[in-house]
C-alpha cells in the first residue's frame, strides 16, 4: 500500500510537471508564432504583396491582440489597400493599448486630415508634442493645420520648430518658405526655399516658388532660369510650363507694343516650343506671322 501511494504521489508529480512545461511552452510556441508571422508580414511587405502582408498581420494580432507593432502594420497596410476605416481601427487599438505610442497618433491624426476633421486631426498631432516635444512631425503638421486656418503666424512658429527638431526634411523647409512667402517675408522665404534645394536638388516647387520671387521683384531673366531648371527635372511640370508660356507671352506683348514684330514673334514661338495648346500664342503667330 505505502508503495501504490508513493507511485500515485510520483504520478501526480510528473503530471503536475507535465502540465506545467505544456503552458510554460505554449507560451513560448506562441511568442515564436507571433515572431514569425511579423517577420513574414515584414517580409511580405516589402515584397509588395499587401494581402499575403495582412494575412500575417492579421494571424499574428490574433495570437498576441496587444501587440502594438503588429496593429501598426495592419494600419499601413490597409491605408494602402483604401481601406481606411479600418486602418483608423487599427491605430485606435494601439492608442488604447499604449498612451504613448506617438505613431499611431501621428497616423490617426492624417488620417483624420483626409476626412476634413481638422479640429480631430490638431488634437492628434498636439498629443505628439506633449508626449515628445521633440517630434519634427507633430510640429510639421500642426503648422500645416495652422497654414490651412490661413493663421501665418502660428504656422511660421511650428514649422520652425519643426525644422529645428529636423533639419533634414526638405519638406519642413519648403512649408516654412511657403508660409513666410504668405506674409511677403521674401528674404525668410528665399533662405528656406534655397535649403530645400541643399537638402532635396531636384525639388521642383522650390525652384518654381524663386522663379515668382524673381519674376515679382523684376528680376525676369532669372525667374525663367529657375522654370527651366524645373523643366529639366521634369519636362512635364505643369507649374513650370505655364509659368514659362505666360512670361513669354507678356514678353512677346511688351515687344509688339514696342514695334519689335520680330522679337514678339520669337517670344511667342518661345511659348508655342513648350506649352503647343497656347492659344494666345497661336492666334498671334497666325496673325501677325511672316510676310503678313
């Protein structure tokens, strides 16, 4: 009898151990899962297959519903596929999850952006800064919203600190140039606007924006080498072309005025090289045109 206990007492052990290790490795097959599926969702990702991505994502948040970085993604993913209520969902969920988390209400705040909501938006973008007043972003968006408000002077005050927080975003630059531009602080603007350039040479709508400053000031030679610098970037550049043809065709007007047939012709042959649809052009080319 005292053996029968002693085995029962040994059985119980082992199964008390057995049942032990199965949760203790559960838990560590589970965590396993959930690393792997990340990583293929990751890898996915990047492979630009969005649905076998969100497949991954979406087993992976149902084994681990509080993992934030597996939401995250979710979110991504479903912006890119236009599904954005429910990428709004997901970084909700993280919001819940982690008070803290600056990510998700970055994209919540965007993502209110897209709907109109700006007061909703502010409210994101402003949680940014109280959690890392240190964040370009926050900064950045708040004084985009701000600009939009048509309020140049808060919007100067945030994308400057945006820019101080990064001074490596031609973006940030750009959007400073152009709120100084608004208030006509031309030489701010020029200042920024040249950064931009330094950061990102072939951003066009800084080169397009100089080209006003130069055009608006008198200085005309220059503002076209500026529009011609955007052509060469991007021969397409619809900003750039029409800013051409209408230097041109004031140019060419300036010249007929003056009795210089010859020069306003060339002036409006000049317009017809990179914008063919001018009608303003044609018309005076067949007009006033060679032997008429």
């Amino acid at each position: 009898m005292r053996i029968r206990g002693q085995g029962s007492g040994i059985r119980k052990k082992y199964i008390f151990l057995a049942i032990m290790l199965f949760f203790c490795c559960s838990g560590v097959v589970a965590a396993a899962d959930v690393n792997e599926l990340i990583f293929q969702g990751a890898d996915y990702h990047y492979k630009g297959d969005l649905d076998k991505a969100v497949s991954s994502f979406e087993q992976a948040v149902k084994l681990d519903p509080e993992n934030e970085y597996a939401h995250n993604q979710l979110g991504i993913l479903y912006g890119k596929k236009d599904k954005f209520d429910k990428a709004f969902r997901e970084f909700l969920t993280v919001a819940d999850i982690d008070r803290q988390n600056t990510f998700a209400f970055l994209w919540l705040g965007i993502l209110h952006l897209r709907k109109g909501e700006m007061n909703q938006a502010f409210e994101m973008f402003n949680k940014i800064i109280q959690i890392d007043p240190s964040s370009a972003d926050g900064y950045y968006f708040l004084g985009t919203i701000y600009n939009f408000r048509r309020n140049p002077v808060m919007a100067i005050e945030y994308l400057k600190k945006a820019r101080n927080a990064d001074s490596g975003e031609a973006d940030t630059h750009f959007r400073l140039a152009k709120a100084f531009h608004n208030v006509d602080m031309i030489a701010n603007a020029l200042l920024e606007y040249n950064r931009t350039l330094e950061i990102k040479p072939s951003y066009t709508k800084a080169f397009n924006e100089i080209g006003w400053i130069y055009y608006n000031t008198g200085k005309k030679e220059a503002a076209i080498k500026q529009w011609e610098k955007t052509l060469k970037i991007n021969s397409n550049d619809t900003d750039a072309i029409l800013n051409l043809a209408k230097v041109y065709n004031d140019s060419a007007w300036d010249a007929f005025t003056s009795g210089e047939r010859k020069d306003a012709l060339k002036y409006w042959q000049k317009t017809l090289n990179i914008n063919p649809g001018n009608k303003a052009a044609k018309y005076y080319i067949e007009k006033y045109g060679s032997g008429k």
